[in-house]
C-alpha cells in the first residue's frame, strides 16, 4: 500500500462521513488489485468516531481506517493527489490545493443507509475518472 494517501476524505469532526467514505475507498480500491489508500481527517475533530459510522461499517463488514479522528494536516493536503471535502475547508489548507467538495451527503444522524449509499456512489464515480 503507498506511504502517502492518495486521497484525503475531510469532514468537519473527522468523525463520519470521511471515516465511512476512506473505509470505503480502500475496500475498492482492494477489491481492484489498485495500490490506493484514503484517508479520513477533520478540521476540528471530536473527541471520538460517530457511533453510527463505527456501528454501521462494522455491520458492513468493513474495517475501521482510523482509531479516533485524525486532524487534517498542510503537508496531507498538499501531497494527496485527491480532497474531497464533506464541509467547508479554512482557508489555510487551501493553498494551492483543488479541493472536490461533496455537499450532497445526508446526514448519518438522519439515515446511516442512505448517507453511505451516496458516498458510495460518488466513490464508484471516482474509480470511473
């Protein structure tokens, strides 16, 4: 597997939708043969991951790719090839970096379900490009 990630998932805690969304981008690219890595990080992480992501990746069968939320670093961002943001990135990570941002993702505290099958499906999208 590569040393620096290819892809940064952010998220404002850190705590769900890039956790679900990193977990979910190596088990493809896995399943692919593909040496990618993502990453799950927060601009103002919490203290510990949303039991609803921890609770429905388990259920999924998929594992944890970070043991609490993980702060979003100058040196990640700029030597991921890819960021896809869940939330609004502060303006000191952003230079010079492109930034895809995925403001469509539900809320996991409405629907685990459905939140995780649009980032699915904005990963799959990823692996087409």
């Amino acid at each position: 597997m590569s040393q620096e990630p290819v892809i940064v998932f952010v998220c404002e805690h850190g705590a769900a939708k890039s956790v679900v969304a990193a977990a979910y981008f190596n088990h493809f690219a896995q399943q692919m043969g593909l040496d990618l890595h993502a990453v799950a990080r927060g601009t103002n992480p919490d203290e510990e991951l949303s039991l609803q992501a921890v609770q429905g990746l388990t259920e999924d069968g998929l594992p944890i790719p970070e043991s609490s939320p993980q702060k979003l670093t100058q040196a990640e961002m700029q030597s991921a090839q890819r960021v896809v943001a869940f939330c609004n990135i502060p303006d000191e990570y952003q230079q010079g970096t492109m930034i895809e941002y995925w403001n469509d993702i539900p809320p996991f505290s409405e629907s685990y379900e459905k939140a995780r099958d649009t980032i699915i499906k904005r990963i799959r999208q990823l692996f087409t490009r």
